[in-house]
C-alpha cells in the first residue's frame, strides 16, 4: 500500500492529509473553500488517488494560506507514498478537455522539482477562490513532491473551466507516471538514481 498520513500545524494553517496513491478516487475534503475542495476532488478521481483533507485556514485574511499549504501538505504525502520510486513509469502527459477549455500536462517523478505554468484567467475569483492561487498550489506541490512539472492551459474561456481541466490533467499525468510497469527494474533513469 502506498500510502501517507500527514499533519502540519502554522500559526496560518492546521492541515491534517491521508493519501492512498492506489486508490478509487474516494475523498473527504474540508478546506473551507468550497471551490477549492471541488477541485482537489477533481484532481483525486482523474488520479484514482483516495485523499482525505481537512484544513483550518486563516479565511479571514485570505485564501492563499489555505491553498498553498495544502498545496505543501499534498506534495509531501505523494513523495512519501512514492517510496523510492522503484518500478514505476516516473514520466507522463496528459491532455484535457473541458467544454471550451483544453489542459495540457506533463509531469516527471525525477525528484528535482520545477513547475512551468502557462494559464491566464479572465477573472480574479472563481467563488471564493483566487485563481492566482492555482499556480500557487501546483508550485508548492512540485516541490514538495519533488515533480518536474509543466502545465498549460491551451484554450478556454471560463475559469472553472479551465482551472478543472488543469487540475484534472494533472490527475490524470500523474496516475500514469507513479504506475508501476513490470518492466521497470528499480528506478528509471540513466544515472540509477533520482535526485
């Protein structure tokens, strides 16, 4: 099984995540941002990943606490599920459609985290969620995870949407690049390690 537990408490957030990488897509999500907890909800099914979420952040301030902290929580627990990373695929991409909006995503496992973002957005708020913040959470969880990440909204014009197909397209990377493949012997790479 791979999975993680993990906590983290600031004065800004109390963050508490459990992850099974090898999962149906099952979630519990609180965050307080309706939005957002849609979205990880989203991610979650795409990857086939069971996630549990609970989040206290400071909302009175603003969301950014909140989003990029689970962001960090969220890039912690794939590395730690992840092991060390022996057998699986480690690279994929992954297009998405959405009505109007297109996703693009690639991905590598490589432990040398790096995040290349490419989406405008015709408003600041979706709800109560700032779009600024999905490049906000992406960066926290590529780094934390330790993902060499590129993600690019291709076309769109509604901010759900696009922000869902990004989301979504990194679900859906990111399933097939921790999968295992039997013909994978310990890990991919050319120098026999990852880091």
């Amino acid at each position: 099984m791979r999975t993680a537990d993990i906590s983290r408490e600031t004065r800004e957030t109390q963050i508490s995540l459990t992850l099974n990488l090898d999962g149906s897509g099952k979630t519990r999500l609180s965050t307080g941002i309706g939005f957002f907890d849609h979205m990880l909800d989203a991610f979650s099914r795409f990857a086939l990943i069971d996630l549990e979420l609970t989040c206290q952040g400071d909302l009175e301030v603003d969301a950014h606490h909140t989003v990029e902290d689970c962001g960090i929580v969220l890039g912690q627990a794939i590395r730690a599920a992840l092991g060390d990373r022996a057998g699986i695929r480690r690279t994929s991409s992954a297009w998405l459609p959405m009505d109007e909006a297109l996703a693009f995503c690639a991905l590598d496992i490589s432990g040398r985290p790096y995040l290349v973002f490419q989406a405008e957005f015709g408003s600041p708020m979706v709800g109560a969620y700032d779009t600024q913040l999905t490049e906000e959470f992406f960066r926290a969880v590529a780094v934390h995870a330790g993902l060499t990440l590129h993600l690019k909204a291709e076309a769109g014009r509604n901010d759900h949407h696009i922000t869902e197909a990004l989301y979504k397209a990194f679900g859906l990377a990111l399933r097939d690049a921790a999968a295992f493949d039997p013909r994978v012997k310990g890990v991919l790479s050319t120098k026999g390690a990852l880091d």
